[in-house]
C-alpha cells in the first residue's frame, strides 16, 4: 500500500499556508492571491457551506467558469468532507439536471454565465440552494461576492432556496 503525504486536499492548503505564507499561488489577470488569502478564503466559503447544513459526504455540484473561485470551493468542499460534484459548462439545462440528480447533488455554486441553463433547476433536482458566485441574476437574491475578496474580508449572503 502507497503512504501519501496528505490525507485530504485541505491538507495541502494548510501546509502550503504554514510552509510558505506569503508565496503567491493565483495568478489572474490582474488578481495575485497568496497561500495564507488563499486559505482564509477556503476556510471562509467551508464555514458558509456549513451554515448551508452541508455535511460530511454532501454532494456540491459546480458549474462554473475556469477561475480561482472554482479552485477555492474545490478545497472548501472537500475541508468540511463533502463531495466536489463537476458539472460539464457545456451542458444544457436537461443535461445538468440528470447530473443532478444522478448526483443527489444538494447544493450547486453557479457562475452567473450559466443563469439560463441553472436558474430553475431547484424544481427539477434534489438542489436544494443555488450559490450564485459573481452576481444575481435572479430579482431579489443573494450571492457569493468573490470580487470583495480581493481587498477586503469576504461578506457571505444567503443563496437562492426552494419554496418547497
């Protein structure tokens, strides 16, 4: 049996943090985050998904663009033991719903790109909350704002939720 040097993907991010603090690690246009933002953000999103009452082997699905943003909810994810559910960019909304739900995915972060294709899919699938990571396009819900990351403390809001 192979030994592996981390047990999980957090692991990785908190030795990264302890070994090498202020090495940047996100390069993106003009976006340069380092080991120790780059950890205070993972373990920002894993306290949101916990007050989402995602637990341990949870299903979180993502459609969303190539960005930090993505990689940061990969390792919060997996922080809190749930389960990193990919969903294709380039499927359609029947397509992302069978994912979905073949999934038993509960809770699906959202670019707002994909807003057609994922606004209405809390009526279709077991998605019980959408987290929309960089805008609402929906009247009257709340999101995610990644860009407040950049400069000052990330401030969580409250995702769109089934009426049901």
């Amino acid at each position: 049996m192979q030994n592996f040097r981390f047990n999980n993907l957090y692991e990785i991010v908190e030795h990264n943090f302890k070994s090498h603090p202020n090495k940047t690690i996100v390069y993106e246009e003009d976006i340069r985050i380092n080991n120790a933002k780059f950890k205070e953000y993972v373990d920002t999103v894993a306290s949101f998904l916990i007050q989402l009452d995602i637990k341990p082997n949870n299903k979180v699905a993502l459609i969303m663009s190539n960005s930090w943003q993505y990689i940061v909810n990969i390792f919060a994810i997996s922080k809190i033991g749930a389960v990193v559910v990919p969903v294709n960019s380039f499927f359609k909304a029947d397509e992302i719903a069978y994912v979905l739900n073949d999934s038993k995915a509960e809770l699906l972060f959202s670019s707002q790109k994909f807003a057609e294709e994922t606004k209405n899919l809390i009526s279709k699938t077991n998605i019980k909350k959408i987290v929309w990571v960089d805008g609402c396009p929906v009247e009257n819900e709340k999101n995610i704002n990644y860009d407040s990351m950049i400069n000052q403390p990330l401030q969580l809001c409250s995702a769109h939720t089934s009426t049901t």
